[in-house]
C-alpha cells in the first residue's frame, strides 16, 4: 500500500488498503464506504463506554474550554489530583502513589524504572533483573520489548539488543485450573524465584488474561502464588492491568480476582475511555518511601511532557463515575454469560479450544491459516473483527446491547460452520 501513514503491525508492501472511518458512535464505526461495522474489540480493547459517549465528549468539550493541558513539573491541577484520589479509591488496597505517563508503554517503562530504582536507593544494586512469564506482552518500548515472551514475540529480532531478563513458562492450567498441573506450575513458580530472587528486582505479569500471548487465562490461585512467592523472596510484583483493568475480566481490576495488592500497577486503555492516550502506574507505600528522604538522588527522575494531562484526567474521572453510576460490572456479568452460551459450546476440526472471562470471548484455532479471511467475512457481516495469531476474539465495548453482541458471536461461530 502506498501511504505516508506508516500503519501498526504491518507489512506495508502487502498491506490491505485498511476501512476508512468517517465517524462512530455507541458500539459502531460508521465507514465511508457506506456500510456501518460493530467494533468487537473495542479499538484494541480501549473504547469500553462506546464512541462519542455524549457525557464524555461534553466533559472533554468543557474542560478543554478551562484548562486543556499544563505541565504536573511546578504546577497542578484539580482533574488531575481528583482523578489519582479516585484511582487510589478504586484500586486494590495500598496502592497510595500515582504516576501519571502518556501511553500504556510508557507506564510499563516507568513501573520497570521504579522497581529497578527502588533497590538501587536501597544499595541492592544487584537486584536488576525483571522476571516475567513466557507469552507475556507488555508493549513495544525497548524496556518493555525485554518483557515479552522471547521466542514467539514480534520482538524475537532484537533478543540480543534488549536488557536480558529472566522468563518462566507461563501456567497452561487455564483459569478454573486442573488442581495436579496447577500445583506443578506452582512448584516451577517457586524454585524459579528461589533460584533467581538474589538477581531479581521484579516480577512483572498479565495478571489471568495474557491478551497477546494467544489468551492464556490462568488461575486466581497461580497469581496469588506469584503474590506470595513475590514477598517472602524480597521481589517486587508489577501488574500490567492496561488490558485487564476497568473490568475487562470480571472485576474491576484483574487483581480483585485474587484479593491482593501488587506493589506496582500499571493502568491504560479504559482509564481514559479510549479517548487519549494515557497510563497511571500505581505503587504502594513501601515502594514510594524508598523514593522519600533528603538526598535528591532518591528521587524518581522521570516527568513525560503530557503527564496528567487535565483534558485526559477530566475525560477519567467521567468515565469512572458512568462505571460505577451504571454498574458496569452487572453489564460485563451479562455480556460474560451471553459469550459463554454462543462460544463456548463449538466445535469444529479447526478449533483448538474456547474461553470467555468478562468481557472477553475467544477462540482458538489449531492452525493460524484457517482464520485467513475472517477480518473481510466478518466486515460484510458488519463486524469489525481481527484475528491473529491463532485467535480470533471479541472484547466489546459494555455499553453494547444483547443484539449486537448475538450478531458479533454468530459471525464468529458462521466462520467455523459455514
Ligand atoms: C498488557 C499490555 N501492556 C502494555 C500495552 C501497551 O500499551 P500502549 O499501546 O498504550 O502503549 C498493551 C497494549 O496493547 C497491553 O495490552
């Protein structure tokens, strides 16, 4: 394709010219060709209140007629503090401190900064490893391209570049998990940390849903292993909810599903509605104090121009406040259920497996060639769907109505029986 947009994730040579979108609103994309599209995966899992949600986009308009946007470096602002007050009420207990960045990426670096700061302040310059699990994803940034899996990642060419951490195999027991293969992951778990926790300065994960590692769901009982095995070995837990955050698996944060508290959270997509980029990386008090005494170099040397962006944290805290005012998690409850009755009950020799958790409904195939096709069938249907890898999936918006969501899984399930 001959474009001077440069697209994502793409061989340009071979690209497909891609739908060109005139507007959208609700769960749909209004395209210029005429036809109008249900986006399934909500625009890569940010647009949980729908398109142009009319209190949002007011609240953008307004706050855009006050204040649109002031450096957090000497100044502040209302949005701003309102909105880290309400990430800390929101959050797993404990979780006091929030650093403000302006993607999802650059949360992830600045949580890896944090965690290898926290011991460098405390003279443990030894502690510099991160550990993560095998299939995992964290973004496209050099610090977190070291964080993703290794081997089958689109960041394999650059394994002798990027910073050397430490990978474990990532648990396979599934989120109900079969108890003996469980208990074995938990065993790996454990000696991998006792064997590493001298070089490990922190341990980063998806916490049960690894959305770019084919979906992995693992168990509330593998995380808090992670958890405990975390503590007694004197290594810092980091979660990437930027996709599992703002309800995406159930709860309100992946981490609920557990009942713990990382020391480190790292928050994106949903937090801004999908309207701008932005991330919030959360720390609990044991990290922050390891920042706080007289001497400068203590401090976290570390402040992106768009930090808290009065605009972004406006847009926040509304969408926030629609989550709670329209109990979000009945809705995600209800889409859980549907997806469950439509997904997982199919079969076809093509299929590998099936899963729903949340607000995500996903199958798995057994060669990556069969879903070729799947994005132009599912468009003629009007669905906008994007497989990859060896899975396609839908993570809708939750505003979405039981009509739409029965059209995007009977798309998804005429693909396999055709
Ligand atoms: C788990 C996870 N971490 C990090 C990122 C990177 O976020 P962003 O695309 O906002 O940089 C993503 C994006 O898909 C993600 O799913």
């Amino acid at each position: 394709m001959n474009s001077p947009i440069w697209y994502p994730y793409a061989q340009m040579k071979n690209l497909a010219a891609p739908l060109e979108v005139e507007s959208a609103s609700g769960v749909h994309l209004h395209l210029k060709d005429g036809r109008t599209l249900i986006d399934s995966i909500s625009s890569w899992w940010c647009k949980i209140h729908g398109y142009n949600h009319p209190e949002i986009t007011q609240v953008a308009k307004d706050q855009l007629d006050t204040l649109e946007h002031v450096m957090l470096g000497g100044l502040t602002h209302q949005p701003a503090q309102k909105l880290a007050d309400k990430l800390v009420e929101i959050t797993p207990e404990g979780l006091n401190h929030v650093f403000f960045a302006d993607s999802g990426s650059v949360g992830v670096e600045v949580s890896l900064k944090m965690t290898l700061q926290y011991w460098i302040n405390q003279d443990r310059p030894e502690k510099k490893k991160i550990a993560t699990l095998t299939r995992s994803y964290h973004g496209d940034t050099l610090g977190c391209m070291s964080v993703c899996d290794p081997f089958n990642s689109m960041h394999k060419a650059f394994s002798h570049i990027l910073m050397p951490q430490l990978f474990l195999d990532t648990p396979t027991s599934g989120f109900e998990a079969n108890q003996i293969q469980l208990e074995k992951e938990i065993d790996e778990l454990n000696r991998f940390i006792k064997n590493h926790h001298h070089e490990l300065a922190g341990f980063i994960v998806e916490p049960i849903i690894q959305s770019v590692g084919n979906f992995n769901f693992y168990s509330p009982e593998y995380l808090q292993a992670i958890h405990n095995t975390c503590k007694e070995n004197e290594v810092l837990l980091i979660f990437d909810e930027i996709a599992t955050g703002f309800g995406r698996t159930g709860k309100w944060f992946a981490a609920n599903h557990a009942s713990i508290t990382p020391d480190i959270m790292v928050l994106g997509k949903g937090l801004t509605a999908g309207y701008f980029g932005h991330s919030a990386t959360l720390a609990t008090s044991k990290v922050f104090e390891a920042f706080w005494g007289n001497e400068d170099k203590l401090a976290f040397m570390h402040g992106p121009t768009f930090m808290g962006n009065a605009t972004v944290c406006a847009v926040a805290l509304k969408g926030i406040e629609i989550f709670e005012r329209e109990n979000y998690l009945d809705k995600i409850a209800h889409i859980e259920d549907s997806l469950k009755s439509y997904l997982l009950d199919l079969q076809s020799d093509k299929i590998h497996s099936t899963r729903v958790l949340g607000a995500v409904g996903v199958i798995q195939v057994k060669d990556s060639h069969s879903l070729e096709g799947l994005q132009d069938f599912a468009a003629d249907r009007g669905v906008w769907l994007r497989p990859f890898d060896h899975v396609v999936y839908t993570a809708p918006p939750y505003i979405i109505n039981d009509e739409s969501l029965e059209k995007i899984a009977l798309t998804m399930r005429e693909w396999f029986i055709k």
